[in-house]
C-alpha cells in the first residue's frame, strides 16, 4: 500500500476509536488467522462483583479485606467494596505478600493468612476438602477464592465478572471471517469454560501464570499462524509485545497500551474487526 492509502485506513479506523500507531501493521492484520483474548478486562467488562461468601460471612471477609487493602487486583476491589458495604473494616497486616497468578499472603493478628486459588492452597499443602463447593460456582462463571488463617480455610468468596455486551458480537463476526478465537486466562479451567461459552470463544487456555502468557502466544504462531493477543493488563504486556498484531483496551494499564500496536479506545472487541475491514479496503485499493 502506498503511504497515503495507509494513512486513510488510519485516519479511518481512528474515527472509529480504534487508534493504529503505526500504519504499517495494517497489513499484518490482513494476514491474521488467530485472535487471542485474555478475560478480565478484556472479554469482561472488568468490574467484579462478590456473589457468594461461603463460611462465616463477617470472619471471612474480613480476613479477606484485610489482606487484599494493599492489593490492585481487580478481584481484591470488589472484596474490599463488598467489605465495606457490609460494615466491615480492614485490620492492619504485616508481611503483606502478593503471589502473581495464585493470591495473596500476611500476618493477621500473628497468624498467617491467604487468600487465593487453587494453587497456592496446592503451594502450602492445605486440604482441598472445599473445592467441590467452588466448582458449582466456578460452572457458574464465577470467579473462586479461598479464604483462611493458619493453614486452616475458613471458607471461599465467589466473584463474578460479566462479559461486556459487545464481546459476544465481536467473536461472532471474527469467526464468521474465519479467524480462530482463543481465550487465555490465569483463572481456574472451569470459570474460563463458562465464560468462554457465553461468547463463543473457540478454545480456552486457563490457569496461566502471568509470565508464561507470552510462551502460549509462541506455542500459537507455530506453524506459521499469525496471532493477534488482545489485552489489558500489566502481566499482558509481554504477550501484546510477542503476537504479531497486539491489541491493548484503552481502559488498560499503561504498559498494556504502550506495548500494544493497536489501542482498542472504546474498549470494544467489535475494534478488531474493524480493523480487520478496514485492513482488507486499505489493501485491496491499491492492489
Ligand atoms: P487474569 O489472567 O484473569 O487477569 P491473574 O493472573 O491476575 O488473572 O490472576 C489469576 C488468579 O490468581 C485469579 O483468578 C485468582 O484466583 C488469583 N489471584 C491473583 N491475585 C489475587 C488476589 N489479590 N486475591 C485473590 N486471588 C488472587
Ligand atoms: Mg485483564
């Protein structure tokens, strides 16, 4: 394309809200057979809210407000807003320590306290007895955290985060172009599943840690796939910088934006296939 066909593609598709910094990786788009999503944020609006506490609701959450006032995790804004709501007023921890991809550490009135998946119960050896409880929830697209002190649980805080209106749509028109939908996601297999189904998404990868998000996004473009990464959060830079076309939401971190080569501002997925579109008119013309 020449120089100006590509300019007009990109002063085209900004005026639909999705920013191109570099006009040239509209024709990397063109080429495009995989779109991965990442979920929090991204395919969900990105605003969790608690739905269920099962244990004794007040011990439970405020050992769990405790813990997560000193954590930016979107999981940790909606038990501290839940808390508060409720009356229930954090107490000051020491040793606070995030665990990237599993939860979160400290000492709560000097005993050790948690909260998280799966895997960091898996990481401190502590009986799994209520997992079966968390897996109806977990079907029901709801996002699952164990709650407890001493190596003890005293129950789990059910969170959900509803995809946006628009991601259904968005995934619909990729694949009806023929591209294939991945989401990938540190949340639990089932909770992933679930949501992966509301909007059509064709295969899931869940359970990733933060730093092996990029290795998936390699794993993809085997073969001589061209992917594009879609995403939000700090831990998905890498991930936006390694696909071939990365996509950030505008309401995303700024390293997400910065790595991106494509900024979504609307935070609407119907932005990939906007630029999908305009990718084919800008090369068509000129051809
Ligand atoms: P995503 O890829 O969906 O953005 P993250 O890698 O940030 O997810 O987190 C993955 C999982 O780790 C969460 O679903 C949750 O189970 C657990 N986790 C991470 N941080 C916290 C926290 N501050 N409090 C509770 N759980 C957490
Ligand atoms: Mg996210």
């Amino acid at each position: 394309a020449t120089p100006t066909a590509l300019m007009v593609g990109t002063a085209r598709s900004a005026k639909m809200g999705v920013l191109i910094k570099n006009g040239e990786v509209l024709e990397e788009v063109g080429d495009l057979d995989t779109v991965v999503f990442d979920k929090t944020g991204t395919i969900t609006v990105g605003k969790p809210q608690v739905t269920n506490i099962i244990g004794n609701q007040q011990q439970v959450l405020s050992v769990a407000a405790s813990l997560e006032e000193d954590s930016e995790h979107p999981l940790a804004i909606a038990i501290l807003k839940e808390a508060s709501t409720q009356n229930i007023t954090p107490v000051k921890v020491q040793n606070f320590k995030a665990i990237e991809g599993k939860g979160v550490t400290a000492s709560y009135n000097g005993q050790v306290a948690f909260i998280g998946n799966d895997r960091l119960l898996e990481d401190n050896n502590i009986s799994q007895e209520i997992v079966s409880q968390a897996a109806k929830l977990q079907a029901q697209a709801k996002t699952v955290v164990y709650v407890g002190l001493d190596k003890q649980i005293l129950g789990l805080i059910a969170i959900q985060d509803a995809p946006k209106p628009s991601s259904k749509a968005a995934i619909a028109a990729l694949k009806a172009r023929g591209l294939k939908t991945v989401m990938l996601t540190g949340d639990n297999e089932k909770v992933a599943q679930a949501i992966a189904k509301e909007v059509g998404i064709d295969q899931v990868i869940a359970g990733v840690l933060p730093n092996e998000k990029a290795d998936h996004i390699k794993k993809l473009q085997k073969g001589n796939h061209k992917v594009a990464f879609v995403g939000d959060g700090i831990n998905d830079a890498p991930a936006l910088s390694t696909a071939d076309v990365g996509i950030a939401m505008g309401s995303g971190t700024d390293i997400a934006i910065d790595s991106g080569e494509i900024v979504l501002v609307q935070n609407d997925l119907r932005g990939v296939v906007r630029a999908l579109d305009i990718s084919k008119k800008t090369f068509n013309r000129i051809k």
